[in-house]
C-alpha cells in the first residue's frame, strides 16, 4: 500500500533458468514522503513502466508555492473553491504533507480545507502509523510535528450527507476528493458543482489517462460530460505535473541504472502511452540495452 511494489521472479524451465523483473509502478527519487527506489537483481527480462518516458518533472516550480499561489488566488482573491481530484493513497498525503508545511512557515491561507473520501481518511491512517517508510526530509519535519498530515483547518468527510452538504456550500474552500482521474467517486460531484463558474479552480496534480473527465479537462477541452450532462469548462483548470507518483525519464532510467545493459536479453515497455513509449525505448538502447519492445495487446513473446 505504501509506494509499490516490484516483482522479481527465478523460473526454472526444463533445466534452464529465467530471471524476469516487473517494475510496478516507479517511483521517484525526490518523493515528497517515501524513500528512494531499491535496486533489484540481475535480470535477463524486465518488463517496465513507461508513463513519463518522454517527460522530466525537476526544474519545475516547488508544489508549496504553487499551492499557496492557487488557493490565494481562487479562495482569498476570487471567492472561489479549489477542487482537487486525488487518489484516496499516495497523493492525497502528500498533498496534506505539502500544506502542512504551508503552515509550519506560516503561510497557509486561512480558509477550510476537506478531503471528502472515507478512504483517504483510512489510508492517510496506515501510512501515519508506517513512519519506516518515509524519507530524511519527513523524519526531520517529524521532530517538531509529530503529525505532519494534520493542520488547521483540516477536517475529513466521512459521511454522504457531510459530502452533499460540502457539495451545496458556496464558501470559498480547498476540496481534496477522490478519484485521481475524476473519472469515479465523489470529487465528481464537486467538479459538476462548479465546473462552470470562473471563479472556481480544478487543481490536477497527477497522470490521466486521455479520456477520462481529468484527462479530457487537462487537454482544454470546452465542453465535458458529467453524469451524462454536458458541462461548459468555465472554472480555471490548473494541471502540476510535479506532483506525479510515476517517475520521470531519469528516474526510470536510474532504476534501470543497477543493471549490466550485456545480460538483460529484452525490456518490455507497458503502461505508457506508444508515443512516449518509442521515445524512451530510444534513451534505453542509448544507455546500451540490445532490445525494447512495446508489445500490444494480447501479444505473445517466447524467451529465449
């Protein structure tokens, strides 16, 4: 539950042995929470997430002030909400740890701030009770909060008619809510809320798949339906890709860094888009792998 999890796997054959590695998900070496990516044994065969093979998030504009500038200007300046979509694990606590830390230098905005999701609640528990896995950065926060996914003005939503009432609330205020994607889940609710008012905010903070409600919103697209209503896109959608759980190129390639390129027989690319797909299967063979391939769906490989 607390980052991912890769997989390696020995499979012996008829007398021949097979070492096969599956990345998972990738994670980044600047995490906002959790320690930096292990490295993993000597494979012949890795099959290898791709989601930002073509991207890079550093250089980008720190999360923290680019949260204080959004709610500053949605809730203080515009009396609008700032409705965030965030998957209930992962992104969610680190969007509370990126706002407590707002407050520890006293610069958070003083408005409510929700996170409607029942889940979200339970999962920012086990992680608060796995202080283990968190890095050097939290560890030293730590020692002058004690919890540091808790700050002023924070309440969670637990009940539906807490979330419908939240819902029907004018008040300028910050709503985190699952799903990531807008794509299920109450944070829908809130976006049909004040999807077309200007002075509202829709704050993507992660990766969309390109047709889902959060992906078709982050591509500028006009119109979107919602519960099968049509919806004028008024409201200010704001997408920070620094945000983003899924590493970026280097960082894939670091992971891959732990490895003789000479022994590895194939890396497989899957979960990535086929454009970014070929981009990053070329930095591959540049780090000196003999072979990448992007399979497609239900094709068939047989290992040497």
């Amino acid at each position: 539950m607390l980052g991912s999890a890769a997989i390696h796997l020995t499979i012996i054959d008829d007398g021949k042995e097979y070492k096969i590695t599956f990345s998972g998900d990738v994670g980044r070496y600047s995490d906002l929470l959790l320690k930096s990516p292990q490295t993993f044994p000597q494979a012949d065969y890795i099959i290898m997430e791709s989601t930002y093979g073509n991207s890079l998030h550093k250089d980008l504009e720190p999360v923290e002030d680019r949260l204080l500038e959004i709610i500053n200007n949605t809730c203080n300046i515009k009396g609008g909400k700032v409705v965030i979509p965030a998957f209930s694990v992962g992104r969610t606590q680190e969007l509370l740890y990126a706002l407590n830390s707002l407050e520890l230098k006293n610069k958070l905005p003083d408005v409510p701030y929700y996170v409607d999701s029942p889940l979200s609640l339970q999962a920012t528990q086990v992680i608060k009770n796995h202080p283990e896995v968190y890095n050097n950065g939290v560890k030293e926060v730590m020692k002058v909060d004690e919890d540091p996914f808790q700050f002023k003005g924070l309440k969670f939503i637990e009940s539906v008619e807490e979330s419908r009432a939240l819902v029907d609330d004018p008040r300028p205020c910050v709503i985190i809510s699952a799903s990531g994607m807008a794509d299920s889940g109450r944070v829908r609710h809130h976006i049909r809320n004040i999807i077309s008012n200007q002075k509202n905010t829709i704050l993507m903070v992660g990766y969309c798949e390109p047709k889902s409600l959060g992906g078709r919103l982050i591509a500028g697209q006009p119109v979107v339906e919602i519960f099968r209503e049509e919806f004028t896109v008024s409201a200010e959608v704001i997408a920070v890709k620094s945000m983003s759980a899924h590493g970026d190129y280097e960082d894939l390639l670091h992971f891959l860094s732990c490895q003789d390129p000479a022994l590895v027989k194939k890396v497989f690319l899957v979960h990535g888009e086929y454009e970014v797909q070929q981009e990053f299967a070329k930095r591959i063979l540049e780090k000196g792998f003999a072979s990448v391939e992007i399979p497609e769906y239900h094709q068939e490989f047989e290992l040497d």
